[in-house]
C-alpha cells in the first residue's frame, strides 16, 4: 500500500485525525451547556422573577445564547467540511446517503 498523498491509507489517516477532532468538538458542545450556558439560564430566571419584566435585557441574554450557537456550529461545520476534503467524490456521496439513513 502507497503513502503517496491522496492513497487509501494517507486519508484514513487525516480522518482518523479528523473524527478525533470531531469527538472532541462534540464533547466540548456537550460541556458547554452547563458551563457556557448556565450564566444566562441563571440570568433569565432573575428577570423573570423581577416584578418588570425588561425585555431588552432579555433579548441580550437571547443574543448570547445564539452567539454561543452560533460559536458550536461554526466549530462543526469547520470538522465536516475538513473531513469531507479527504474523502473522494464517492465517499461523500456515500456518506451523504447514510446520513439521510440515519436522519429519518
């Protein structure tokens, strides 16, 4: 088997380099909600509870949890796309396929 760039055996590696920071992307999305996101569910809890409610301080609590989702899904899509750019044509076509198996 060749290591030549682009062989079977080269791109199995960069994707077993690339699944690990895919892993590790989706632990560090699964810790965030209790670390990332607890300030502004705490947050929203004390406005609630205020005998006003004030929605522009609401909506900057809103705004920060999409920037946090915003943060998780560019980190994703960054994992994903340097994946797919070691697998061929076929092999994302593939994948595509059993992704909409395992979507449904």
């Amino acid at each position: 088997m060749s290591d030549a760039p682009g062989e079977p055996s080269d791109r199995f590696q960069k994707l077993g380099g690339l699944l690990l920071a895919l892993s590790l992307v989706e632990s560090a999305a699964q810790a965030a909600p209790h670390h990332e996101h607890s300030p502004n569910r705490q947050a929203f809890l004390t406005e609630l509870a205020r005998p006003a409610i004030d929605r522009p301080a609401l909506e900057r609590i809103r705004q920060e949890e999409l920037k946090l989702a915003e943060e998780a899904s560019g980190r994703l899509l960054k994992t994903v796309a340097d994946m797919a750019e070691v697998l061929t044509p076929e092999q994302r076509a593939r994948l595509g396929e059993l992704a909409e198996r395992f979507h449904r």
